[in-house]
C-alpha cells in the first residue's frame, strides 16, 4: 500500500542583509533617496571600491547566515 503526503508546507524566510548599526538607518528610509544617494555623481573610484567591498563582504555573511539557517530545518 502506498502512503502519499498528507499536505505540503511551504513557507517563507526572511534573512535580514543589513550588517551593521549605521545600517539601520538605511532602513528607513525611503526606496527612492536610497537609489538616489547609490547614483551620486560626486563619488570618487575609492568610494565605489569601498561600497562594492562593503557589498561583497555582506554578501558572503548573508550566505552564512542563510546556510545556518537552512541547517536548522
């Protein structure tokens, strides 16, 4: 006799990417002076460096915090 699956779950996570304190700040503000503040002209190469590193960095702890979390599953 074969058993079939009783119901499904399916649901999702929400893993915060914000790193730091200064971070949230960034939360609330709005979507538009977020975009706005990314595209400013007066940024110098070191700047967008620093941000990409920045993003890079959040990245990978992103991707750790997501692999524990699918651990604990």
């Amino acid at each position: 006799m074969k058993q079939g699956l009783i119901y499904v779950k399916q649901f999702y996570i929400v893993v915060p990417y914000y790193v730091g304190e200064m971070d949230a700040d960034q939360v609330k503000k709005p979507w538009r002076s977020k975009f706005m503040d990314a595209l400013n002209a007066k940024d110098d190469v070191e700047s967008v460096v620093s941000r990409y590193r920045n993003f890079v960095k959040g990245q990978k702890m992103i991707n750790t915090r997501i692999a524990l979390v699918q651990e604990g599953l």
